[in-house]
C-alpha cells in the first residue's frame, strides 16, 4: 500500500471509529437502545476475530501450513496468558522461546 | 473539571500502563514492518487510537492486502466500542457536546472498564463524573501516543533477525486468552481460528472477516443451545 493511499485508509478507519465510539453517547435519547440479540453478538467481537488473527500467524507461513518455532512459542504464549493474564509477560516469554527454538533448528 | 477526581482517574488507570506501553511500541514498530514511514505509526494512532484494530490493519497492510478488507476489518474489531458507548452514554447525557465528543475520542477498554466501575458503585454528579473518565483515558492516550512514537521511530532500527513481527500474534493472544470467559466465547473462538487456517489461501485476505463473522454466529449458537 502507498504511503498516501495509508493516509486515507487511516482516515476512514478513523471517522468510522469515531462513529462507533460516539453514537451512543453523544445521540443519547435520539436513539433507541441497541437491540438484544446485536448486543449478544456484539459480545462474540474480541474472541472470534483475535482468534481468527493469532492462529494463522503460528501455523501459516507465506501461505504454507508450517509447524515451526512460531507454532511452539504461540503454543507457550497461551499457557502464559492463561496462567498470568500479563501482556508483558505473555510478549517476552514468547519472544524468548521463538528466539530460543529458533536458534536451535 | 473536577480536579481532585481527575487525578484518582490518572492514578487508578497508572498501574495498568505498564501493560500499554509493549503494546504500544509494537504498534510503533509495526507501522515501519508494513512498509509505512514512522509519521505513519504517529500519525495513526493519532486519528484511530485503537491498538488492536490497529495491529490488525498494518498486518494486513504489511500482507499487501486491499484497502477494504483493512478498513472493515479494523471497523469489526471497533463494534465493540457501541457496547461501551451505549453502557456510559446515561452516565454522560448532561455533559455538554464537546466533551462528548471529546469522550467519545478516548474511549477504550481500559477507560471503559474502570469508569464504569465507578460510575455504578457511586452516586457523583455528571462533572464529577466526566472528570474521573477524562482522567483515566487521557492517561492511557498520552502513553499510548508516546510509546507508539517511540516504536515507530527506534522500531526502524531493530534487526529483522529479532523477529519482532511475531510479537503482534503475542498481543493478540495476551487479549484473546482473558476474552474467552465460558463455553460460548470458546466456540466463537474456535471457529474463527480454524476458518481462518482453512481461508488462509483465499485471496484479499478475505478469510479472515469471513472466519470472524462465521466464529460471531457460532457463538450466539452455542449460547443458545448451552445457556
């Protein structure tokens, strides 16, 4: 992508953004609340599309299946969330055990 | 403004930054890894503000995926945000315009999860209120700008031998793991996740809004059939 043409996509994920941000807070009693089942699907966002992002980049390498160092430190990374729900911790481990793997195949 | 309460937001919201902050440098970084200049990294988490809906964009960018699939991407991993919206929206309703839109801006997960907090445990009015809130998610934000510029700008001279790509799969997965709370969240989870393996040679990369869609619907179905 063009460096101008990551401008406007920038922009228009911005405004967009912004809408979904402010919708409800700024068009509060001019709008009817959200309806039930939206809100139900709502919930499924986070854990459908961050899944769907992770498990590709441990298993797939340039559009090849692959089990390889990222698979093993992915696999690790998880454990780590899990038991320590820490963001630096699940990162750095992660990083290591790649490196770690890495260095040995 | 209230300034006494503006400043518990900053100091409750503190704790949490050390968790921001990676998270925020990687982002930097991955601006520069898609092919981007560094004004790029700086300049998007200016106008987005977003982390995740921003990692998920300049990967896709660094896939050389189309425009589209980036932007309905990114606006899917944002929906969220009309949950929160809706959530604080009574909280905020005699504030006045600017400052709603200036809520608006700020808000994230982060500033979401502690106001709301507050905002049900205790009776303050509207000033208070948005004092708190403004205090917390401006906190977040200014982290947030510095530690992106700063991934954007040193992240360029990382050696690709590092690696660092694979610590964007890392966030992602530190925020997907506290997401899958029951029975429902994992099958959404699942799903997604094997779709998008199986999509993976689809082209525009447009395996992965189809497998999240797919992961939503099972979702709302095994909480159906499993309440």
């Amino acid at each position: 992508m063009s460096g101008s043409a990551a401008w406007a996509v920038f922009a228009i994920i911005g405004a967009g953004t912004l809408v979904l941000r402010g919708a409800m807070i700024v068009l509060w009693g001019r709008l009817s609340a959200i309806p039930p089942t939206v809100e139900r699907g709502l919930r499924f966002i986070p854990p459908a599309v961050l899944a769907a992002l992770v498990l590709p980049a441990l298993l797939v390498s340039d559009g090849v299946f692959t089990v390889g160092p990222r698979l093993v430190a992915g696999t690790v990374a998880i454990v780590v969330a899990w038991r320590t729900r820490n963001v630096l911790a699940t990162i750095g481990v992660g990083m290591v055990v790649l490196w770690i793997v890495q260095a040995l195949t | 403004m209230h300034r006494p309460t503006f400043l518990e937001g900053v100091r409750d919201l503190t704790p949490i930054l050390l968790g921001v902050v990676p998270f925020g440098l990687i982002a930097g970084i991955a601006a520069v890894s898609a092919g981007l200049t560094p004004f790029h990294g700086v300049g998007m988490s200016l106008i987005v503000f977003a982390g995740a809906a921003q990692l998920a964009a300049l990967d896709l960018i660094g896939n050389a995926a189309p425009a589209l699939v980036v932007i309905a991407t990114a606006l899917i991993i944002n929906t969220r945000f009309v949950m929160y919206s809706a959530s604080l929206a009574p909280y905020f309703q005699e504030a006045s315009t600017p400052q709603k839109v200036a809520a608006s801006y700020l808000l994230t997960d982060q500033a979401y999860a502690f106001s709301i907090n507050r905002f049900t445990s205790r009776q303050e009015p509207t000033r208070v209120r948005m004092s708190y809130y403004l205090g917390a998610a401006l906190t977040l934000w200014v982290t947030w700008q510095v530690s992106t510029a700063a991934g954007a700008f040193l992240g360029a001279a990382v050696p690709e031998a590092w690696s660092l790509d694979f610590a964007i799969p890392l966030v992602f997965i530190a925020l997907l793991v506290p997401a899958i709370r029951d029975r429902a969240d994992a099958g959404a989870a699942a799903t997604a996740a094997i779709l998008a393996v199986l999509l993976v040679g689809l082209p525009y990369n447009l395996g992965l809004p189809l497998a999240a869609t797919a992961g939503i619907i099972a979702g709302i179905a095994v909480e159906r059939v499993v309440p």
